[in-house]
C-alpha cells in the first residue's frame, strides 16, 4: 500500500487512559510518515467520520500530543453509536466510504470496548463487500474488563487502582469513628455486569481483618440474609465493616437493586445506587449508622491515581495497532498477553476482530469466594500486577495540568451531510 | 512545671492529614524528654481519657510515628463527644481529673473542629475550677474550613484538592461523552453548613469555560429557575454542564435538598444525596442525561492527593502544640497565619480557646459570585494556595503504605469503672 491517511477515533465510556492509547497511535504514525500521512481523528468518535468531522491531529505539536498520555478521558470526543449490519443500513458504510474515499483514507484505527470491536470487524469487512480497500485495526478499552482473548483491558488497572486505594483510605476512616458514630461504609462501583472493578477493591485488603470485609459482585445474586450475617460479624469482630458493591448487583429475582423498588423505613421508595439500597438495608436490620458513596465518573476519570502498567499497556496498544496496520493485518486487535505472574511480564499479543466482537469475558465463578463475598488468591494473583505503580500527571498550582488539544477540523470535502440520528 | 506525661486526642470527624498532627505532637515531645514524659493517646478520643482506655505511644517506633504523616484518618480512633457544662456533669471532669492524675498527665492536646474545642476550652478550666494543674491546648482541624481566628483549618487544604481534582477529571470524562450520551455530571461534596468545600471545586476553572460550571453553597438557597436557566446555558455553550453541589443546599424554605420530599418522575420520594436530586430536577425540565457522584468519606479521606501545604500546616499546628504547652500557654490554640497570596507565606499564630469553641466561620458574601453559583477571584485568590504541592504517600504493589499502631494499652490504674454513654 502505498502512502494513505489514517483514521482514528474512541468509542463508548471513556477512560482515565484511552488517550494514553491515542498517543501511542499519533506518535507511532507520526515516526512513519513514508506510509501513513494525515491521521483524522473522528469528533465524537465514528460520528465524526459519518459526518465528515474530522479532526486534524497534525495541527497540535509533538508536546500536546505527548500530553495525552497524562490526560484522562477522550480528547476527541467519544460515541455511544453502534453501526448497524451492512444489509441493515448500507447507507452508512457507504457514506463512511465516501468520507474515507474523499481524505484518501486507508487506516481506520478505533479505539474501544466490546461494542465499539463489532464495529471495528464490520469496518473490516468493507474491503472484501463493497471493494473499498481499507486495513481496520481495532484498539482495545475499556474499565469493565469484558472483552475476550486480551488478558487484561487498557483503562481497567487504574479503575481498578482507584478502588482499591479508596476502599482502603475509607476504610480506615470508618474504622476512626466507628466507637461513636458510622460503622458502615459502602462503595458503589462501576460494573452492570460484570464484577471485575468490584473485586479490585478486595486488593485492598491484605491480611485478615483488612478492609473491604465485603464485596458484592453483579455475579452473586444478593443474599440479604447472608449479606446481614456477613456484615454484623465484621462489625462485632473488627468494629465496622466496609462494602464495595458493584452497580450491577441483583436480587434473588434478578432485578438490579438500584431499581428494585427498596423501601426504606418510611415506606419510600428507594431510588438511583446500589450503596444507599444496601447501606438502608443493613441499618434497617442492625441499626448500624452508615456512609455511602457513589464514585460514578470519578473512578473511570481518576488519571491522578492511575495504574502505571494501565498506562504503559494503553500507550503499547496504540502503537501495535499502527505496526500492525503497516504490516498490513486487517481485521485484528492488538491484546495483552500475560507471560508470568510474578514477576509480572506481559507482551502485546494479536486477536481477531472476529472473536472479540460482542463477547463479554465475566469474572470466573473461582475468582469469587465460595460464600460469594470476596476474592480468591486466584483472583489476587490476577489483579494485582494490573494497578502496580503510579504515573502521576504533572501539577501546576495543586492542579494537574492535563492537556486540551485544538482539535482543528480538516475542511469538508463533500457536498452531500449526512445525518445521524443519536 | 516538672516532668509530666501528655496525653493527646483526637476528636470529631477525621482527616486525611490529622495523623499528620499527631505525628508533631509526637515527634516534637520527643525531642523535650526532659520536659515531657509519656506521650498517652487517648483511645477513640476523649472516651479513652474517661475510660482509662489509654494508648501509649512510645510503644511505637519512630518510623512507625513518621508515618503517620503520610497516614490518613485517626489512628488512635477519634469520638463524637462532646463534654458537657461543669454544673451539668461534674462527675466526667472529676473522672478526667482523676485518670489524669492517676497518670501523672499535666498537658492536653485535644484535635478537633468547633466542638472539640469547646471540649478543649472546658478542660482548660480544670486548673482554676477544680483545682487539678493541667495545660491544655487545642489542635485546629477540621475539612469544614468552620473555625475562626485561624486563616485556615488543617485537614481544608485535601479535601479541597481532592475536590478541585475529582471535579476536573470527571468534567473532562462528560465533555468527551456529551454528543451522545451524559451533559449533566453532579458531584456531592461534604459541607452541611458552610461552602468551603464546595467552594473548593471553583479552583478547577481556571479560565472562562472550564468546569465546574456551577457550584451550589449552603449559603445561597436554591432558586430553581436560575439553576435551570444557568445549567441550560452551560450545555448550549460548551456541550454539558459540571455541577459541584454541597451537601447542606436547602431550598427556598430552608429544608436540606436532600431531605426535600423531592419526587422524581415517577413520584416516587427521592432520598438520600442532593446530587441525585439536582440531577433529576435536571433532567425533568431540561431533559438531559445525567451522572451523579457522592463522594463522602472518599473525599476526607483522600491522602492519596493530599495538598502537600495541608500537611505541612497540619504538622506544624501539633509541634505548635507542643511549644506552646513547654512555655505554659494554656487554653490556647496554634493557628495559621497568612502572611502573603502571592507568594504564599504563612506562619504560626494563636489564639484563646475561649474564642474560638463554637463559633463557625461560613462563606463571606463576596466570595460567591452575585448570581449565587460560582466563586469570586476574592475566593479563588484565598483558597488556592491551600491545596498547592503534592506529598504522596509511598507505595507499594500499588498500594499507598499507610501505618496501624499498635496502639498498646497502658496498664489501668483506677479500681473505679466509668461508664459512657456514647
């Protein structure tokens, strides 16, 4: 292939480190200007490229480039679009065709998670349907640690990171003011289905007795009674007790206990969180005060508290994934592959788009304690060399300075808009 | 006055940098062994004083003592109690009296918030009222930023960090996902009284544009018109709106938000968290999508991104201690004085104990904007030397290393049992 433009763009909930990706991507092109010119990046992801937004990543230097490494979220602007098939909606692959045709693109690079990989495939396969020759190279991401193959997801360790340096800070505030005052804490964390950021706070504790003495996993239908046994014994043996509890988490029924119509004391119904559902229920049945929080955004944005392995496998994907473009392998994803446990060695691995799309990878039922609240050594000796070290941004005036690129739009180049419907 | 033992407490809702005033006292005694014998902590607070549940920290080696600068929470266990009047219960100061003197104790450190200092103020009448020689000193500390005569309280300067932080990242995270997903983020902070914390958040918009775009102080009531008109404004202009909100915003009618009778859409009563009732207020009238966090205990307990002026002050107020009660000062308290803005430059003070238990220090007016919703340059230009520098605490396997005492009781002395209610 000759000298061709590349495409590149993030998709679905954003990470602390899914720029740290772009960075790797921008940089790697940038050392290959024989074979890639121009990389695009989509505004807001594919719409970008649906709408002819694209953004010229050549206009910002080699410094604000480099600061994304150190800058959470997405700097281009994320989706939540999913392409429909070929035959579903020709009109867009088309449409997509005519803005790769018309920047004369031949890389198509995109960055995300299960969802955002079943587009990445679909892209893939323009070539051979409708005769536009593309090389598509999916990047993974994202906090949940879902997908296939890849033994780990860039974006997950800091998450991971987050929760687990939380938990334990909480904890060992709860433990202060336990004689007088609350005795329970819970964490709400990410994770509607899978429980792999639930179970990284278990890192946390270390020996026995260590916070969180509970953890609760979308894969766990919740026990109440279980649950209350579990609590009031860590309370009379260590004085409190701490909770993570995954968002996702069930009733025996099935119904996620954020929207299961809890009533509190008062008989009002309880809404939106897991942690106030479940904090309500223990002091209802014990009596134990309690605190709750919601990290919500905060745990996937934390780029200050972030894992220095996330950051180095996010920052490798993106570079694969453009060696793998130039090597021209269409239709793969570039995955972490573990090599040793301790100590911890990994090396960047190859998966097809194929057996990534649409596979959601849930924790092992040996991950989770028999008695469903905790996390096996199995589970520890896999998590714990995911939020090893710190990569702390640089600070100005108690701040951390991360970087907003100028995202100049290339000029437009059809005639025809396209709409897309969000 | 000859060699006597100390004993310390802390007291209140803890901090991230209140182990770092303990960590002064204790260092600082150390070096004056001629003057000051057994450091005594007092177990969970002031109860441990009226229990004889006494800690004897010279159980603890100095490496274990240093890190308690980098450790957050009470390491000693801290109390919600509050000694009543002499002529209420003559009884506890006849039993501190008598703990105190059954272990040679002639100074009293007590660190805490308002409250804790009119404790600290009553015992400092021990002496002159009941004829037992004591001094008594109070250590500043407080996230609420409540105590007067001091420029600042120890314990402010994190939770702000961690605020302005938290609320930077999060904002980044929503602008890359409002084309087609979140516009609204709201982010619940502590402060049921007074708006420091919230305040604190503002320091994250450093130029026109930058989250938080709306900042809700207890001071102000909410006018919800105007916060809707504000939020509307915001997501038209720079594609979503990033809210900090303190916990204690009441309404017109003066009730807690949080505690409003809010219904939601389907009229169910919204409970629990003002941010989840901002947030759907929101999306009811706008028709925004939204994401909510609770911070909680994360927040003041956030050592992890602790201001390193924080816990410079922090320390320097429990060594202040300590000098003070070698030259006899009793019923003081060691406070910060600001010398300059720019540079930023401050010093040790004092003030009387007497003027400082339980008066609270709230918002000046012209800190807040005229429109209620953000801070003036006023503000910023005081708060933002207090969350500068960063003072990580060490880690390990991607832990921050955070210490427990030993916390080794000293043998009872009193045949006598005193009972708590608690």
């Amino acid at each position: 292939m000759s000298r061709k433009n590349a495409f590149y763009a993030q998709s679905g909930g954003v990470t602390a480190v899914i720029n740290a990706s772009a960075c790797g991507v921008i940089e790697t092109a940038r050392k290959h200007k024989d074979r890639i010119g121009k990389v695009y990046a989509g505004r807001n992801g594919i719409i970008g490229a649906l709408t002819e937004d694209l953004i010229d990543t050549g206009r910002d230097s080699a410094a604000a480039i480099a600061a994304l490494r150190h800058t959470p979220a997405g700097a281009f602007g994320s989706a939540r679009y999913k392409l429909k098939g070929l035959e579903e909606n020709r009109a867009e692959y088309e449409r997509l065709i005519a803005v790769m045709r018309a920047h004369d693109i031949g890389y198509f690079f995109y960055n995300g998670g299960g969802d955002s990989q079943d587009t990445s495939h679909k892209v893939s396969q323009i070539g051979e349907k409708l005769g536009y020759p593309i090389i598509c190279v999916g990047i993974p991401k994202t906090v949940d640690n879902d997908l296939p193959i890849t033994d780990n997801c860039p974006g997950f360790g800091s998450v991971a990171k987050y929760v687990a340096v939380s938990i334990r800070e909480a904890a060992f505030d709860v433990a202060s003011m336990a004689k007088t005052s609350t005795r329970i804490f819970v964490l709400e964390v990410m994770g509607r289905h899978a429980g792999w950021i639930a179970a990284a706070g278990g890192l946390a504790a270390e020996k026995d007795g260590d916070a969180p003495q509970v953890i609760l996993f979308p894969e766990i239908a919740l026990d109440e009674q279980k649950l209350l046994e579990k609590v009031d014994r860590s309370v009379k043996k260590y004085g409190y007790c701490a909770i993570v509890v995954s968002e996702g988490v069930k009733n025996a029924d099935g119904k996620f206990l954020a929207e299961a119509g809890t009533r509190d004391a008062f008989g009002h119904a309880q809404l939106g969180g897991a942690a106030p559902v479940i904090a309500q229920l223990i002091k209802s049945h014990l009596g134990y005060k309690y605190h709750w929080a919601v990290a919500d955004y905060l745990q996937r944005a934390a780029r200050h508290i972030a894992s220095k392995t996330d950051v180095d496998q996010a920052y490798a994907v993106g570079k694969a994934a453009v060696e793998f473009a130039l090597k021209g392998r269409n239709a793969v994803m570039p995955t972490i592959v573990r090599k040793s446990d301790k100590p911890y060695r990994w090396a960047i691995g190859v998966a097809n788009l194929a057996d990534v799309a649409n596979v959601e990878k849930f924790m092992p039922r040996d991950f989770i304690t028999k008695d469903g609240f905790h996390i096996t050594e199995k589970c520890r000796r896999y998590l714990a060399p995911l939020i090893r070290g710190e990569d702390y941004p640089p600070y100005k005036n108690g701040l951390p300075q991360y970087v907003t690129l100028k995202n100049i739009a290339v000029p437009k180049k059809l005639k025809a808009k396209f709409e897309v419907k969000t």
